[in-house]
C-alpha cells in the first residue's frame, strides 16, 4: 500500500478487530472440526501456552489475550508514534494536487411555458467550487406590417429562471429579467462548493423561461416573442494532478 | 411431523447447513452499511460497541432461533404455536414480513445485474448519480407518480425470480449445492477486489478514516444503538429464516456453536467489507482532491453512484474491477433472497400445502412486487417500505420472540435442550440476555424509531404514503398472521 501509512491507532483497532473475529472463527470452527489447538501449539513447543490453554475458556481467553499485549506494543514500535494521516479530517495532498480553473460554456434555447432545458455542462474534472453566470439579449423589437405604429413598439423583457440542484438535492434558483434599454440579461449563482454537493457529475443546472415580453405597441401586441437564446458560463476551480506524480496504479 | 416423513428435506451435512445460514445472514448491509456506520460513529471504535452487542444480543438471538428450529422441527409459525397457540401469527407475521423485504431486496440484485453488463463500458460516463437516478431508476417526484421503469431492470427483477424460484422449488438438498457457490463466491470476489484497492494510492487514507478510534464517540448513546440494530439486522435475525433452516437439522446437530460461526463470519466479511469500500473512496478522495466526507456514502448511493465514480476514475482495470464488484453484490444478496422465500415455503408446505405450487405462487407474487418496486415511484415506496418493515416490523417480532422464549416457554428447558447436543453450552447469562437485555434494547430501538417518525417524519415523505406504505400493510400483516394460524392450526 502506498501513501503516508496508517496511524499506531488504526493498526490496533485492525489488529485487536482481526484478533477477536477471525481468531474466534477459528476457534470455533476447530471446534466443529474436532482440531486440537492445544496438540498444535505442543508441536510448537509452546508449553506454559499449551497448560493455560487447556485450562478452559479462561485460559484460552488469557492466550488471546496475550498474543494481542505482544503485538501491539511490537506495532507501536515499528510503526512508530507519529504515524499516518495528521489530520484525519480534510486530506487534500498539496504537494501532488494543484488548484486550476477552467471555463465551460453551455448555449441553448428557452421558449415560454416550454420545459426546462438542461445546461449542465460536460466536464469530467472533479471540481471545488463553480461560479455560474447566464447571460442572454433579448430579441429587438420587430416591426409591424407596415410599420405606421412601429415607432412606438417596444420588446417587453424576457424573464429566465436559473436552477441548480446539488448533488446532495439542495437546489438554488434565480430568476431575473433583462434591462429593456440595452436588452441584455444576466443571471449569477456561485461560488457554490464541492462540500455543499458533491461534484459536478451529480449537478443538474437548468434554464427556463418564466416569461417572454411580447411586442407592444401604444395599442396592439405587434408581435409574440416565444423565447430567447442564452449562454451559460460556469467557471469551475478543480484539483490537477501536478506534472510528475502519478495518481496510483492498481 | 416426523423426521421420517420429511426425511428428503433434512440437510445431508452440517457445511451445508452452516454456508446456507451464512449466505443468508450476510446481505448487502455488510458493504454499503457498516462501514458507513464505523465511519460515522466512532471509527475503530465503533467496534466496541458493535462487538458487546454481538455478544449480548446477536449471539443470544441466534441461538435462540436456531434452537427453537431445531427444538420443535417445524417452520416458525409453528414452532411458536407448540408454545402457545395464540402465538402462531407472530411466526406467520414474521416470514410475511421477510417476504415484502426480499421483494424489494430482489430490485436491489437486478441493480447489480443491470450494472454487471454496464460496467465494461463505464454505461454511466461523467454522471453516475444522474445516471442512476434517470436511466436505472426513471425516479419520479414523489410516491404518488408512478414514473417509468428501465426494461433492462425489469428483465434482471424476473430473472433474479427465475433463478430463486429454480434453488427454492427443489427445495433444502438444492439450497446445499448452490451454497457451495454462492456463500463462498463474494468472500473470493472480495479479496480479490481488497487486491486491487489497497494498492490504490491514497487507500490508507480512507483506511484510516475506517480504523482510527475516536473514543468519545461512545459516550454518545446514539452510537450503541447504531450497534445493536447494526447486529439485528447483520446477521439477518426475526425474518423466520434461521427457525426454518434449523428446523431441517438433525437431531443430534449443534445449536451454539454453529450460532457463533455463523455471526463470527457474517461480521467478518462486514469488517473485511470496510476495509474494501474505505481504500477505494481514500483513492477516490485523494485523486479528486477532496476529504473524506465529501465521497463517503451508505446504500444503494454507495453502490450505484459513488462506486460506479470511484471504478471511472481507476488508473486500471475499470471492467474488470466494476464486473467483479456487482457480481460480488449479485451473490452477496441471491443467497438471502432464496433463504427468505424457502422459509416462507417451508411454512406453507408445514402448514400442508403443495410445496412446488406453493413456491411457484410466491415466487410470482414476489416478482410482481418486485416489478412495482422497480419502478420510478417505486423507488421511493422502496424507502418507506424498508424504514417500516424494518425498522418497525422486523424489531417488534424480534421482541415477540423473546418474550415467546423467555416467558410463555421455560428458558431453563429451552437452554437444556440446546445444551444436550451442543459442542459449546450456554446457562443464565443467555436466559438473561433473552429475558432482559436484547428485548429491552430491541424496545428502546422501537420506541425512538416511533418518537423520531412521529416527530420529524420520514425524508420529507407526505403522511399518507408512510401510512399506506408502513403503519398499514404491517397492521394488516399482523392480522393476516391471526388468519392464517385459524386457517392452519396444525397439528400438536
């Protein structure tokens, strides 16, 4: 096994763990089995074991008990006091993972009482935290035939809505219009963190169209807007792998 | 019954006997739930409590179930019955239960199956959790939308049917040859996947997460709760199973020693489990950067979505070690899931019944269940379920049981009894743990599962499903027991 090594703590739970289950299914198994422990540990000229041994389930206790007061001070020696992970909660190992970032851009379409559209994008990197920007441009207001009235006719903004959902299920939402004088729409979400769900495989990220402004004239709805064109921005910070080390192999 | 008239049943040798009540006691719990429960109570030292609780309470049921089996040689609605006849519906009531559990359980080993075939082309690419969630499950919003269902499921849930259907039909001389498979089979896939994890950088990290004992995690008393219903459900224990199986032993076969090999080797592939899942998500933590806390899960998210990330992310090996591990799924649960329906069938057929029709009517049953539970609202009925019946269902009988054993029957005859044949003898202390500690216990688990659903509820679920999908179909199961023991009241 590769790596910092497990600490003195870790090797006597595995060992004292290990001692207790599977010494005592073999012990009971030799049972079932009519094998003589006691004729084994005599081969092995092991005569103070063998005597306390055959003094019952006490003494047998006592030889586990025992073996494990030999081991374990042995371990403590060979594996020494200050090993394994120092700290057992967070272990991002800086000096073969560096931070780096990256830009994903998603572009679709979102039409008015459609369904939601999916904008999660395709990353495969195990992110730490993303920031999401969705920016569109509302359509310019289109003529009407003949164009008396045009001059008046205003596009009304378009409203989206911005959804994420975790991985772990907690979802944020926002949902905002465009200014109607430059026409231009943005909706930011983030930094949200790997902590708070996971990573981005689990993520759904989603854009909707609450409401698309029709075209408005002094009287008349000129023209209906269906929807808008929008792009996704999400940049993400994730770990590297630095240039050098290796990842592990099997 | 005589043993001459059911001599065909009886097992030809105590191996077999002994693979079919490990197979069956250890399930998947053993990989996807206590090394959750070690990582998030106390690590290594978990064990402490998990140990005690075997010994006062796993060890002690276990015997008792073997024991009662062996004692009246009949299934257990019957066995309770030969105690006191108004006691029969808690023996029906239990194999009842054991059914609708492995009804659900059998969608779980489709899982496995369906993700068998996936992994030599990594099926769920960059979005396991999606994956999962949208093409295996086709999960719905909520209990009340059915959802849609994956044909490549619904093809494993009736294959997995097919394949009990063909161990449970041939009945006790069948079950003795597949176990020689099927027990065996995970424990070598497992070391097999041990070969390959622990040499994964970062492998110690998450080792280390398993083993390091924080000690005041026991000052905790939910943690010695955790324990106890961890060794409840571990060794598989009040679903009929063990009374059914014993029932076919011989006269002069052992009770206690075979109770501690059984729990003594379903626990050590739990612990081996751990050390399994924990070097692959340390490799999984360290190649993404991120703490342990952030990959560590338990259930099917375990199985389905953070494994299925881990296999994607190995340097090597992807297909091979994906197959291998929900193959060792696959034979971890098979094994359990036909111990359940055979006692079931066993029941029946010592109630009187046609054994082969009586096995092909359960396992048609059990298989439609199972397709509803495949489903997209399914998988939340799933949950419900399995919280009640569990949780609710399973630990009542167990209570039942030992109020049965140590106050309608006398435990000092029972303990005789068992003695008589047993390599190993048990004396007050197992009366004491019977009358007193694991009842007691079982009932404080019960009550604060009640308090906790009365209170907070279950995961957001609306009222009404907990009720039609918990607290009514176990009333109801309770008073089909009544029936069915009126309806079958066997003979003395």
């Amino acid at each position: 096994m590769a790596g910092t090594g497990l600490s003195f703590s870790a090797w006597a739970v595995a060992t004292t763990a290990g001692l207790i289950i599977y010494g005592g299914t073999i012990y009971f198994v030799s049972i079932a089995m009519k094998w003589r422990i006691d004729h084994m540990l005599e081969r092995l000229r092991l005569g103070i074991v063998v005597s306390t041994w055959r003094k019952g389930f006490h003494g047998q206790v006592a030889v586990f008990g025992v073996v494990l007061l030999v081991l374990l001070p042995a371990e403590a020696v060979v594996i020494g006091p200050n090993a394994g992970p120092a700290e057992p909660h967070r272990y991002v190992p800086p000096d073969k993972f560096v931070e780096s970032q990256d830009l994903a851009q998603v572009t679709g379409t979102s039409t008015e009482g459609g369904d939601a559209v999916d904008a999660t994008p395709d990353v495969t990197a195990q992110i730490l935290e993303a920031n999401l920007t969705l920016q569109w441009v509302d359509d310019d207001a289109r003529e009407p035939p003949g164009g008396r009235l045009g001059l008046t006719a205003k596009n009304k903004p378009d409203t989206l809505r911005l959804t994420v959902k975790l991985a772990g299920g907690e979802t944020t939402s926002r949902e905002a219009a465009n200014d109607p004088t430059t026409r231009n729409g943005e909706i930011k979400i983030g930094p949200l963190e790997a902590s708070q769900g996971g990573d981005l495989n689990g993520w759904s990220i989603t854009v909707e169209c609450v409401s698309a402004g029709d075209v408005q004239g002094r009287l008349f709805t000129y023209a209906q807007d269906t929807g808008n064109a929008w792009t996704l921005y999400v940049e993400y910070t994730f770990m590297v792998k630095a240039a050098g080390n290796s990842t592990g192999g099997a | 019954m005589a043993d001459e008239e059911k001599g065909e049943d009886l097992w030809s040798g105590r191996l077999g006997f002994l693979l079919a009540a490990i197979g069956s006691a250890i399930g998947l719990g053993a990989v996807w739930r206590f090394p959750y429960l070690a990582y998030e109570y106390g690590g290594g030292a978990f064990l402490i409590p998990f140990l005690i609780a075997l010994f006062v309470s796993g060890i002690p049921l276990m015997i008792l179930e073997l024991g009662v089996g062996k004692t009246f040689r009949t299934s257990a609605p019957f066995a309770f019955m030969r105690v006191n006849r108004k006691m029969a519906w808690v023996g029906w009531a239990t194999l009842m239960i054991g059914f609708v559990i492995i009804s659900y359980y059998t969608v779980v080993l489709a899982w496995s199956l369906v993700y068998m075939f996936y992994s030599p082309s990594l099926a769920w690419g960059s979005n396991p959790q999606g994956f999962f969630d949208n093409e295996v499950l086709h999960l719905s919003s909520g209990p009340g939308a059915i959802g849609g269902i994956s044909i490549a499921v619904l093809v494993m849930v009736i294959f997995t049917w097919i394949v009990i259907y063909l161990i449970v039909v041939k009945g006790i001389k069948m079950v003795s040859k597949v176990v020689m498979l099927t027990v065996p089979a995970p424990y070598i896939l497992m070391t097999v996947l041990a070969f390959f994890s622990l040499r994964l950088k970062g492998a110690d990290v998450g080792l280390e997460y398993y083993l390091r004992p924080d000690f005041q995690a026991l000052m905790n008393p939910e943690v010695w709760l955790a324990a106890f219903a961890m060794i409840f459900f571990a060794l598989s224990l009040s679903t009929g199973v063990m009374i059914a199986y014993a029932s076919r032993l011989e006269r002069k076969a052992d009770v206690v020693n075979n109770s501690y090999i059984v729990s003594f080797l379903d626990i050590g592939y739990a612990f081996f489990a751990g050390v399994v899942v924990f070097s692959t998500l340390g490799y999984m933590a360290s190649a993404q950067g991120v703490g342990m806390a952030d990959v560590v899960t338990g259930g099917p998210g375990l199985a389905f979505a953070t494994y299925p990330t881990a296999i994607s992310m190995l340097p090597s090996g992807r297909a091979t070690f994906g197959v291998l591990f929900f193959l060792m799924l696959f034979t971890l649960g098979i094994d359990s899931a036909f111990a359940s329906i055979e006692a079931v069938a066993l029941g029946l057929k010592d109630a009187g019944l046609n054994y082969k029709r009586v096995s092909l009517a359960i396992c048609v049953l059990g298989g439609g269940l199972a397709a509803l539970f495949a489903t997209g609202g399914g998988y939340h009925w799933f949950w419900i379920v399995d919280n009640f019946f569990n949780e609710v269902g399973i630990v009542t009988m167990g209570i039942l049981e030992c109020f049965i054993i140590g106050y309608l029957y006398d435990p000092a005859n029972f303990v005789r009894d068992v003695n008589e044949t047993s390599e190993l003898h048990i004396g007050k202390f197992w009366i004491y743990c019977i009358k007193y500690v694991t009842p007691g216990i079982l009932a404080v688990m019960l009550v604060a599962k009640l308090i906790q659903t009365a209170t907070t509820g279950f995961e957001g679920y609306p009222l009404w499903s907990l009720l039609a999908g918990g607290l009514l179909p176990l009333i109801v199961i309770g008073f089909l027991g009544v029936y069915m023991s009126r309806r079958w009241p066997g003979r003395d």
